[in-house]
C-alpha cells in the first residue's frame, strides 16, 4: 500500500478498481498525480473518462500530448517499487488479455521512471477537473 507517492504513466486507465485504489491513496494523503493518453479523456458509452474523474477528485493529471501515443504503462510507488510491463490498468487487460506485469523494488530504478515522468508531465497539457 502506498504511504508518501504514486505516479501514473499510462495509455489506457479504464478499470474502475484501479481508478478507485487511486482516489483512495488520495484520500489517505497519498501524493499522486498522473500523466495519461488522451483517450482518457473520453469515456465508454457517454461516461467520463478516466482523467476527468481523477481530476474532479482532486488529482493532478497531465494529457501527453507530443505526437503519437503516451504508450506507457508504469506505476511508481514510494519512489521504490516500479509497476510496468505491456499490462494496460483495463478489465480487459485483467480478465481477457494475455498481459505481462513486472514489479521491480529499486529506488534506483524508481528514479529513472521518475525523471522520465517528469519529463513527460512538462511536455504534456494539465487539466482541470469539472466544476458544478
């Protein structure tokens, strides 16, 4: 479980499970803040997209916007534990696909997906959670 920082790097952030365990850290007081494909933007069948329900809950979140697609699909937690692999945080990527996840602990490794967070955050477009 995360206690300080999460950061999210991800093309596709449909499940709601997951969705939830983010707002969830939040609420606890966990940093977390997310850089996403634009598909986020929209939801499935006229829901809200994944970035727009992050950020109404008070996440920050990052559009990639530079050419081609934010084809990532990492997690960094507490600045040690790295998430990645071709897994996309999806039901389907979970019940159907044939998906590869690989956790690695290494602050060492942690700071190499750090700085290149970063580095995709400053080339990407904030956005501001709905208002009533």
């Amino acid at each position: 479980m995360a206690r300080t920082r999460i950061r999210v790097l991800a093309y596709e952030l449909t499940d709601r499970s997951v969705i939830n365990a983010l707002i969830g850290a939040k609420r606890r007081g966990v940093d977390v803040q997310a850089v996403l494909d634009r598909v986020n933007q929209r939801g499935l069948n006229g829901r809200e997209g994944s970035a727009t329900i992050l950020a109404a809950a008070g996440i920050p979140v990052w559009i990639d916007r530079p050419a081609g697609l934010e084809h990532n699909k990492t997690m960094v937690i507490d600045d040690d534990l790295v998430i990645g692999g071709s897994y996309n945080f999806t039901y389907s990527a979970q019940h159907r696909n044939a998906e590869n996840m690989t956790l690695t602990r290494s602050p060492i490794v942690a700071r190499w997906y750090l700085d290149y967070w970063a580095a995709r955050m400053a080339l990407s477009e904030t956005i501001a959670p709905a208002t009533e």
